[in-house]
C-alpha cells in the first residue's frame, strides 16, 4: 500500500449552530404562513364574489347569497312592487336540487297578489323562522316539480311593513 496523500485538503464546512437551524425553521413556517394566509384570503374574496349574481352563482355550483328584486320575481313566479326590499336572500340549483329562500319587505303602498302562482292555505306545519315573527300570515303553496315544497307566507311586521317570506325545497327523489 501506498501511503502518499489522495488530494489537496479541503476545508469543511462548520457544524449547523442550534442558531441556525432554529432560524431555519422559523423561515420555513414564516413562509408556509404567509402562504396558507394568501390562500385563505383569496378564497374568501372569490368565494364571496362568487355567490353574487356577477358572480357564479346559478351558473356552477356557488349558491346565490345575494338576490336583486328580478331574481326574486323569477324564482317566486310573482310580480313585487318596484321599490321592495330584499332583505335577505339565498339560492342554489345543484343537478335536481333546488332551493331558493328570500325575505321581500314591500314598500308602505305595496301590494302584492300571490294567487296568480300560489294556492291559498289554512295554515303551514313548519313555518320558516324568517316567519314566525309576523302578525296575521297567511299561507301560500304552489306544486312543485318532483318532491319538496314551495311556500310563501304573506304577513306584516310590528312596525307595520308587509314582509313576503319565500322557502322554496325541492329535493331528488330516492332511487
């Protein structure tokens, strides 16, 4: 055996330093922070431009949470005055699923006529909750396309203003 030397020394780099790696870690999770947080926040801007009618809702699978006067119309099969108010709204079509909910407050002189589209009924087993505050409802029902139920209930609050509730749920029948 040959005892002469293989090659040139090398200098080697010094041991990582508790220091080091701690930083190293805070980097890593700094990093996986800001990016799970620009995650979060575009989904959130996206998601809720998407359930506005501009956005996707009705056209994919994003619920509408944000319905005009027209879309009510369209959906209720009635004709509301023009200075009602959608207090609050809510639809979604998924394959045979549908549902459409919305809280309409008419405007002082409003009135509107629910026996073009609705049958008339005594009264309603489960009343939504957007109901249950008002005085003197009555009870609307319209058929419907598979299984489900459609109702509106016609009343008026405290204060004086007439709120049409809308709860509309059709669900896919069962194989």
């Amino acid at each position: 055996m040959n005892s002469e030397p293989l090659g040139e020394p090398v200098e080697v780099a010094p041991e990582r330093t508790r220091g080091q790696v701690r930083r190293l870690v805070l980097s890593l999770l700094g990093v996986g922070l800001l990016l799970g947080l620009i995650f979060g926040v575009g989904s959130w801007i996206v998601g809720t431009w998407a359930q506005t009618e501009q956005g996707l809702c009705r056209v994919t699978w994003a619920p509408c949470s944000e319905l005009s006067l027209e879309s009510v119309q369209s959906l209720a099969g009635v004709d509301l005055p023009p200075d009602s108010e959608v207090e609050s709204g809510y639809a979604q079509e998924l394959g045979t699923l549908h549902e459409f909910r919305a809280v309409v407050v008419l405007p002082s002189d409003g009135v509107v006529t629910l026996s073009s589209a609705y049958d008339e009924l005594d009264s309603l087993n489960d009343v939504p909750s957007a109901a249950r505050e008002l005085d003197g409802p009555t009870f609307w029902t319209r058929p419907v396309r598979g299984e489900g139920h459609d109702v509106a209930i016609l009343g008026t609050r405290s204060d004086g203003r007439t709120v049409v509730v809308f709860d509309e749920r059709q669900v896919p029948r069962a194989p």
